[in-house]
C-alpha cells in the first residue's frame, strides 16, 4: 500500500525542535508518513537544530538572505511552496508556531486547496504588537486550519472564543516536551567533562573552571531576540545584564547570541570583553538542553524556553511585557520583567538572595505537556486520514 504523505514545514530553530517528535512519530505510522520540508528560513541555526536530531531536510526550499525583510521572506515563501505543493500533491501539510514559515506555508497550502494542520495552535497574547509579528501569524494560521493541536487547556478556550470548530481543536500538548524529555534521556549515558563541555561550546577557560568545576558558582543563561525589542529594548537588556553582573561579584552569564544581525551588533558592542560573560555562538539543542540544567535561572524572551524551563525546574525572567503562554507564570515558574533594566535587577535579586522564593519558583512542573503530544496528534491524523 502506498502511504499517504504529510509535509511536515520547518523554517526556523524552534520549528525544528517541535516538529521533530512528531516526525519521528509519524514515521511509526502503518499508513502516514513524514516528508520534511525545509523552507530555510533559518540556515544554520535550522541545520544545527536537526541535526541534534539526526534529521535532514527531505528537501530544502533554502529561502533564507541575510537581513531579510518579512515581506520579502513571505512572498519567498509563499511562491516557492505553491511550486513544492504542485509538484509532490501531499495529503496534509503540517506547520508550526508562528513564524513566517508557518503562516505562509498554511496560506500556500490553503490557496492549493490541501488541508492544514497547526501544531501548537490557539497561543494568544491579544496584543498585535507583541509579539511582533507573531500574534498575526499564528491568528491567521488557525482559521486556514483543518486541525488545530493547541498545547492546553487554555489554549483551546481561546480558538473556541474566535468561534473555530470545536471539532476541529484537539488538546495534545507541546510536542517541545517530548523534545526536551527524548534529549534529557539520550544524554544520560553521557559522561563529558563538564569543563570540556562548557569549553567546547565557547565559554572561555577561566570562566569555565569557575562555572564548571568542582564547586561551580551560579551564573544566568540569556537568550533574546524579539523583533518588537530591536533597538532600544536590545540595548536595555545588555545594560541590565551589565548592572547584574556589577551587583553579583561572583555571578556569571552565558549568553548564545541569536544570529540575526539586530541581535548580533548591540549584543557584541555592548557586552564583548566582559571577565564574567560569555557570548557564544547559538548552541545545538542537547548543549542547550545541558546549560539549561545547570543554569541557576534564566533571562530570555523566547517563547520555547518558557515552556522548556518548568520542566527542568529552573525558574525564567522573560524580557517582556506580555505572553502567550501564562500557564508558566501562573504556575510560578516564569514572571514577566520587560526590558527595563530596574525590574529586571529587581528580580534577578530575588533569584539571588531569597533560597525560599526560589525554592518555590524552581519547583518542577508541566503546565506545557507530558511527552506524548506527538503521539496524541498522530492518533488525529491516522484518524482522519484514512
Ligand atoms: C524568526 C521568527 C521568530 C522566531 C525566531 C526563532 C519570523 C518573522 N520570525 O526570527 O518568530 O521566534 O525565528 O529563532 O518568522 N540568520 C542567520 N542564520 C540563521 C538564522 C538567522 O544568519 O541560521 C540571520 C539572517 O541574517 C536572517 C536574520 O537572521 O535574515 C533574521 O532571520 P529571520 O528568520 O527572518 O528572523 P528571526 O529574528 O530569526
Ligand atoms: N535553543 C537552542 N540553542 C540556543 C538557544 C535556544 O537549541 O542557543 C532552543 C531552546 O531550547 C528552545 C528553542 O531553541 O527550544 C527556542 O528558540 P528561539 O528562542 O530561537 O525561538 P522562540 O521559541 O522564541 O520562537
């Protein structure tokens, strides 16, 4: 029997990571199977992030210029879909989130009359300008949607809100979960050095030692790269990592810069040369996953480290002002701090000097999903898709 072929489209580093178990998943069907579709958004950090996974493109659109613009990007993205959709006809085209690539393949598969499905649909912070352009693109994408998987509970009350078929909203949680649980596995057997690995990854020797040694100090992992925070916001965060690391002697920051060039500039201006802080190159997943366990918190506007970090117990400042995903600050794990440089000194010293606040911010939990959100959207699709 020939199977029938789902297009699972990856563009970007987060893409990857959630898509990855579903693909895996999809491959253990008896009647479905997965076909990667990379539109190349991202080139490196999308390469790097598969291949954490041991996965390669089944083909590469590879869309991406550097210092792209949003409209050119999609119109790229649309016109070069419409070409892959014509030529390979698949029974289902797969998305993710709410990037660029996610919006513009659900609309290139949606003109092309094949159904859609949207993994992590219904995120919803109602604020079009925050995230920028995100909340846009992930509300067009649900209604183009024959399924919407939305990760929670909360997540579906909102596409019920905007009136989308309850048949068509199925609650599965985040397949990143099962990312994150499937890497924490695979590096138990490993033994590495930590030093060696903090040092292979780009954190300098001395700071390596100190970090990584015997009787490691605490330090902060940092991400950051929202488009709504460029300029201004950017240079807000470095001061605010400059003033933590003047206010804590012995605290150190990691920090694995984005490669967007509006990241990149401020980022390197302001905080290269520092003793204390590290600026690394992005890391591959299981590195990732690795410092995520060992950091004593995290400063990040990232959307999937938000949904990682209660899952590994670790407590998340997020530079910004409003979230799709409030389950973690209801929780407790993660609170919202902005980029201003006085709220967030104000928490970090909290996560640095009261061990009962943080005791109760660092508990684990799993408001995001328990493992097995691929397993639950592949029971939809073989299903469905007969
Ligand atoms: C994109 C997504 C954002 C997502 C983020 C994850 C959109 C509009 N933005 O933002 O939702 O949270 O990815 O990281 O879809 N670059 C490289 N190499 C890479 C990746 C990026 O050089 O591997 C540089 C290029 O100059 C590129 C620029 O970064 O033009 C911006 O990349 P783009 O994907 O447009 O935006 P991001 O800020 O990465
Ligand atoms: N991540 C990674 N390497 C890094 C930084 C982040 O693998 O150097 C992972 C992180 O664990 C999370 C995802 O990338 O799963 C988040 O991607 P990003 O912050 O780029 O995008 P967002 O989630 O904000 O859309």
């Amino acid at each position: 029997m020939n199977k029938k072929i789902l297009a699972l489209v990856v563009g970007t580093r987060p893409e990857a990571i959630k898509m990855a178990p579903l693909y895996r998943a999809l491959e253990k069907s008896p009647h479905l199977t997965p076909y990667l579709l990379s539109t190349g958004q991202h080139r490196e950090m999308l390469q790097q992030t598969l291949a954490a996974f041991d996965l390669r493109p089944d083909a590469d659109l590879a869309l991406m210029q550097a210092n792209q613009t949003l409209p050119e990007l999609t119109g790229r993205v649309l016109v070069a879909m419409t070409g892959w959709l014509a030529a390979h006809q698949p029974a289902a085209v797969l998305v993710q989130g709410d990037t660029t690539t996610a919006f513009a393949a659900a609309l290139a598969a949606f003109y092309a009359r094949v159904p859609v499905g949207h993994v992590e649909a219904g995120l919803r912070t109602y604020d079009f300008s925050a995230p920028w352009p995100e909340e846009m693109n992930r509300r067009l994408a649900d209604p183009i949607s024959r399924w919407c998987f939305a990760p929670t509970e909360l997540s579906r009350a909102n596409l019920l809100s905007e009136r989308i078929p309850a048949a068509d909203i199925h609650v599965t949680g985040n397949t990143v979960i099962d990312a994150l649980l499937w890497m924490r596995e695979r590096q138990r057997g490993l033994t590495a050095n930590p030093l060696e690995r903090a040092a292979r990854c780009g954190v300098p020797e001395a700071m390596a030692a100190r970090y990584f040694g015997e009787t490691p100090r605490r330090w902060v992992l940092v991400t950051g790269h929202r488009r709504e925070s460029f300029g201004d916001g950017f240079e807000d965060i470095c001061r605010a990592i400059l003033r933590l690391a003047e206010a804590h002697p012995d605290l150190g920051v990691i920090y694995p810069v984005h490669l967007n060039p509006h990241v990149q500039e401020p980022v390197r201006r302001l905080l290269a040369g520092h003793p204390r802080i590290a600026l690394v190159a992005p890391l591959g997943y299981e590195d990732f996953v690795w410092f995520m366990d060992r950091a004593h918190f995290i400063l990040s506007d990232s959307g999937g480290v938000q949904e990682e970090a209660p899952s590994l117990g670790k407590p998340v400042l997020v530079m910004r002002t409003t979230t799709e995903r409030p389950e973690g600050v209801t929780a407790g794990t993660s609170r919202l701090v902005g980029t201003d440089p006085e709220a967030i000194l104000r928490e970090a010293d909290v996560l640095m000097s009261d061990p009962a606040a943080y005791a109760t911010r660092a508990a684990l939990r799993n408001p995001y999903g328990d493992g097995n959100a691929s397993r639950r959207i592949v029971e939809v699709l073989e299903r469905d898709i007969p």
